[in-house]
C-alpha cells in the first residue's frame, strides 16, 4: 500500500514543544520510560496505584489482576463502584455543578448547554424511569438513539442501575438491529421519534418498529422514545412510552446499583472474520479507568478546554470519548448532531470557532472529505475560520495517511498542536498506541508507541518476536484493564479470535498488521490481516457483506473484497453471480443499484458496496476455494501477474476484469 511505503519513508518529525511538555500530564520522555518501567516491574501494582488515583471505589478491591482463568482475565474483581457516580456526582462533589458537561450543537445550528447538575438531575429520573418499568442490574438495554443529550443520558441511566447497554449505531438497517436484540436477549429499547441529519429527517421508532415486527424480539417489554422531531408515530398501548411521560413524577435522585468493578457496563457489536457480528462485552472499573487516563494522558484534559470528539455513540469512539472519559474527567464537551458536510463543508471549522473548541478529535475520512470539500469550493476553507482556539488534535479508526496529517496539522492545528494519532479498538475500550503530547516526537502516518504499561509487540505466525523493521501480527502480550472479557454468549468465539492457540494462546492478537521503525521503534499499522474491511473508518466483514448479498433471490453466489480509495480508505466490491444471465450494460446498472440497495436494506448504507461486477463464475481453486487474493488484484484494476495455475477456470478472470 501506498500508504504504509510513504509513512515507513517518512523523514518529517515533529517533538513536543516546550509549552506542551510543561503542561502535560506526562511530562518528558523521561517521565514515560519511568511509567513504563514502573509497568514493567511490578505490572498488576502499576494499575493498581492508578486505579486507586483516577476511579472513586465503594469498596475498595484488594486484588488487581487475576489470572486465574485466562484468558478470561479480571481486574480490581473485589471492588465495587458505579460509572455513572463517577462521572456525575463526582463533579457535583468536585465543585463541577454548574460547569457545562454538554454542549448540544444541532443539526439546524442550534446549540443548548447542560451543566452536571442537570445532567445528573435528568440520568437519576431517567434511571428511576427505568427501574419503575422493571429493569435492573444484568438486565440489556438497546439504545438505539440519535446524537443527543438523551443518548448520552440513556447510557449513563443504565450504567446508574447496573444494566447493561448496547447501543445499535442509528444508520443500521431494522435486521442489524432485530439480530442485536435478539443476541443480547434485551429487555427494553431507548429509541427516538426520528433523527436529523444533514437538514433532512429520518425515522427511528419506525425502524425499532420493524425490527421487533421480524420476530426473535420477544425479550423487550419496554420501548421508550425520545420525541426529537414530534413527528406522530404509532404507538403500542403497554409497551411504549414517551420518554417526558417516562421521566413526569421521577424522583430527582437515584442511589446508584453499587456493581462488582467487573460488572459488564456495556456490549458493543463489532464485524469480525465470520458473518455473525460479535458482541464486545466490556467491564465496568477497569473500562473506567482507561477511559479517565486516557483522557489525561493522551489528550491532556484540563478543567478549562472545550473538547470535541466527532464520533456517533453508536460506536466505541463516542462510548470512551463521549458518554463515560470526558465527564468522568469533568470536562466541557460538544455533543454534535449533525454531518461534517451541511450546510456545508465548513461546519466542523464554524463549530470550532462558535464554541472555541481546544481539543477536537475526529478521523481520517472526514478530514481527507473536508480536503477535498475546501479544493473544490474555497469558502469552506479552514483558513476562513478563527481555529486559534485549537491546542491538540486526536485522530482514529484507520490509519492517517501523511498528506492528511500534514493538511490536518498546518490547516486545522496552524502548525502548533500536536496529533495524537491514536490506535485502538472495539475490543480495548481505549487507546493503546498513541503518541502523548508531551512526551512523543510526532511522526506523520505513525501511531507511534504504546500507552505506558500496554505491551503491544510484533510477532510472527507461531508467536515470536520479529526485530524491529520487520512486519508482522500486532499483538499485546500482558492483559490490561479495560480489555474485552468476553464476546457475549460466546467465549468460545473469544478465545479462538483474540487468544488462538498457533500464539500459544497467551497473547491478545488484534488482527492488524504491524511494523516497528528500526530506529526508534515507532509503530505504523499496516492494515487488517483477517477479512474485515475499515470503510470510512468503520469496520465491515467481507462474509456479512457477502451473506446479505446471497440472501437476495437474484443471488447465486458473491466474494467481497476490499479495494484501497483516496476517501473512504477501502472501499467494498463485490464479485457476484447471479441465478439468472449475467447483464450487461443498462440492466447491468440497474442491477447493481438493487443490490446496493438491498445490502442497505440489509445491513446498513455504510456497507453498501461501491463497486458490483457480475460474472458467470468465481475465480475458484479446484477444490472450490475462491481465490480472493485474485478478486482483489481484480478490484484494484492490477495486471493479473500471480500464479494462476491452480485456478479451476482462468477464463474468468478476463470476464470479471472486464465488468468493471
Ligand atoms: C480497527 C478497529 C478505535 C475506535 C474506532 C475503530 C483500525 C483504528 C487506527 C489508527 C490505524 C486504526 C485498525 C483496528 N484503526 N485506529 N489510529 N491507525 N488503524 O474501532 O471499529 O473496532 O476498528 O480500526 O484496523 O483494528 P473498530
């Protein structure tokens, strides 16, 4: 990949400047080798003294890590707290109560503050609200909200009474929301009337609606709906209830549900190699903890920024960085509602300026878009907008290519706030690759060294270290606290995707490809090794992809594989063949503007494949495996120059170039 050479090349390098270091939360090079030697020593004490330092205990743990069972591993087992106080009446304790928590930016342009007194008044009755409908600790609720206040609320209401949450991003179609449902066993569904997006409505309950209406749904007594938009939707007598009317006569103070640190706060559905989307269980102190120290280390939170991460709550990004890290950090943050692109493509520059962000945090794919946007139409430009408020800058969810880093960091930070490019996953609840602003020399492209105490490392296929310049499997070596502790309803799953026995079954393996610079050891992420796609920095398994497309009548057949694309990272193409003629020209295009349709329909717009090519064949080995390493040669428009002799049909490959 184009990519990965530029970045390996890369000369350019940007140290902390002095102002930052002497901010900073870790300050020096010197004070991070300390901590990691500290890690390094007596590693189940340095997370320890942190989780006594950052997280408010009920009951105190007395053990750290235990090991017992892994690698089902446990953290601070025998203490006991609860997320929501520590992310609310703490700052009510703290002297935070009339501090904003919440901007709200809408999609209309209209901005509307919280303050933690108000937040915590709204999450004690929407908590109560709950309990008073019969739900409480173990119990899962799907969340399938827009960008809001409430969203967050929802959450943290759960969190409040010790069930568990899993949010269900708002663009999924009724089926991945049905599926989801229907795995974690929910009792109950927080939804919205309709969400706005881009100036235009779109409905949710009507979604909820369809979902329960497909069956396997029979787990949820209760569905709450935020009115967003008022807009008159059905609703069914004993099972639904507007969320005022569920609030209307709520006590204004709820006693948290005092839960075990590894009390699972919330499960999150992620694509993994195999069609069935895996549920990620996280814990509920060490999740926590991470959560907080991320927020001090790598983003340097103080109690005068205002900070803005654009993720949606449907995704893990907005679980850490939005619903629980900022607030238990007391920070003052913007909750957005709308797209980066209306009214136009300047409205992440225009919301910067009109809330005088310090610390934004976005990805890739929006800030490439945003490029693109300001070439073609330069009133959008960022340099039309005062961003001097602007001190530091996050980047995440696929890897950073330098020319964006470089447009990012002089057009947006003015050449003078440092990027945190920091790599993490679903899986480990916070970042773990990262640089930290006042300790690491800065390299475009790189995600550059590990937070202090994860021993992320590069090894090969049987597990053994590979030098340095060298490329291999990303793997972490020691379990940390706010790691996943299960895949829900599946530990089998888990242990054969995170923990395989060709590692020798001790190390955590995130599924990427890594390499470590030969000089200072900075890491560059080199992509995906399993067959999972990162579009637009959202992950998509190939095999769920394919399985919606052959659950169309049309569809005999389908091989999906991904393709690199200046915007969207990779973009999604599918090989299909079809049950009847293959088509060709007009009915070819309307073809594959059904199948598009349909695997939205399916799964959700941001799965839908860019590129369908039919054919009367898959490229297949004798044995009838399909050669996708040749369906993606085909996909980027390469010349075919592999080895090709154990292919079946080599004449088609010729027919599948030629329907591009
Ligand atoms: C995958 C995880 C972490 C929240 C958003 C995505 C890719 C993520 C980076 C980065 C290079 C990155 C990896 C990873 N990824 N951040 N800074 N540099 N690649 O979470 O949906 O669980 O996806 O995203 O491939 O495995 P996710």
């Amino acid at each position: 990949m184009s990519t990965i050479s530029s970045v390996m090349q890369e000369t350019r390098v940007f140290p902390p400047s002095a102002e930052t270091v002497g901010r900073a939360a870790v300050a020096g090079m010197a004070a991070y080798e300390a901590l990691c030697k500290e890690a390094e020593t007596d590693y189940a004490g340095y997370w320890a003294r942190l989780a006594r330092e950052h997280v408010v205990w009920k009951t105190p743990f007395t053990q750290s890590l235990d090991e017992s069972n892994a690698p089902f591993y446990r953290w601070f087992a025998d203490g006991s707290l609860n997320v929501s106080w520590n992310c609310l009446d703490r700052n009510l304790e703290n002297g935070n109560a009339d501090k904003t928590a919440i901007i709200f930016e809408a999609d209309d342009g209209k901005a509307t503050r919280v303050s933690y007194r108000e937040l915590h008044l709204l999450v004690c009755r929407f908590a109560n609200g709950l309990k008073s409908r019969g739900i409480g600790k173990g119990d899962r609720v799907v969340i399938y909200m827009p960008m809001s206040v409430e969203g967050v609320a929802a959450m943290q209401a759960c969190a409040r009474i010790g069930a568990t949450h899993s949010v269900v991003f708002g663009g999924f179609s009724a089926k991945s929301l049905q599926e989801r449902i229907s795995d974690a066993g929910a009792v109950a569904v927080i939804t919205a009337d309709e969400q706005c997006r881009g100036g235009k409505t779109l409905g949710l309950k009507s979604v909820v609606d369809e979902a329960l209406g497909m069956g396997g749904c029979e787990s949820i007594k209760t569905m709450v709906v935020y009115r967003r938009t008022g807009a008159d939707i059905p609703m069914q007598a004993g099972r639904d209830v507007f969320l005022d009317d569920l609030l209307a006569g709520q006590a204004d103070t709820c006693e948290p549900e005092w839960v075990g640190a590894e009390h699972p706060l919330f499960l999150l559905y992620t694509s993994g190699s195999t069609g069935k989307p895996k549920g990620v269980q996280h814990s509920s102190g060490g999740y926590l903890l991470h959560a907080i120290l991320t927020m001090k280390w790598t983003f340097d939170i103080k109690p005068e920024d205002v900070y803005w991460c654009t993720a949606d709550i449907g995704w893990v990004t907005g679980h850490t960085y939005i619903t629980y890290g900022p607030l238990a950090c007391g920070a003052t943050q913007i909750v957005f509602e709308g797209v980066p692109t209306w009214p136009d493509a300047g409205r992440f520059w225009q919301t910067i300026e009109k809330h005088g962000v310090s610390i934004f945090y976005t990805a890739p794919t929006a800030i490439r878009a945003l490029i693109k946007a300001s070439e073609v139409d330069p009133k959008v430009h960022p340099r039309n907008y005062s961003l001097s408020t602007l001190r530091l800058l996050g980047s995440v969810g696929e890897p950073i290519n330098p020319e964006a880093w470089m447009w990012y960091y002089e057009q947006i930070g003015g050449s003078r706030c440092p990027i945190m490019d920091t790599f993490w996953q679903t899986e480990t609840g916070g970042h773990m690759i990262t640089p930290l602003p006042g300790v690491t020399p800065l390299v475009p492209g790189s995600c550059t060294l590990p937070f202090p105490g994860i021993q992320a490392a590069i090894v090969d296929e049987t597990g053994h270290d590979v030098e340095w310049g060298k490329g291999g499997f990303l793997v972490v070596k020691k379990p940390w606290p706010s790691m996943i502790r299960t895949i829900y309803g599946d530990p089998e799953r888990f242990k054969k995707s995170y923990y395989p026995e060709d590692l020798g079954g001790r190390l955590y393996l995130a599924g990427d490809g890594a390499m470590r610079d030969a000089k200072t050891g900075n890491f560059t992420i080199m992509g995906r090794i399993d067959d999972v796609l990162n579009v637009s920095g959202h992950r998509m398994g190939t095999m769920e992809i394919e399985s919606a497309l052959v659950a169309n009548p049309l569809v005999a057949e389908a091989a999906v594989v991904g393709r690199p694309d200046d915007l969207t990272g990779e973009a999604i193409c599918a090989f299909v063949v079809l049950k009847q003629a293959r088509p060709s020209g007009d009915a070819a295009k309307l073809m594959v503007k059904q199948l598009q349709d349909w695997v939205a329909k399916e799964i959700g717009p941001i799965a839908k494949p860019k590129d369908i090519r039919f054919g009367d064949n898959l490229p297949k080995t004798r044995s009838g495996k399909i050669m996708r390493r040749l369906l993606r040669a085909l996909a980027k428009g390469e010349e075919i120059t592999q080895d090709v002799s154990t292919l079946e049909n080599p004449a088609i490959l010729e027919q599948l170039r030629q329907s591009a």
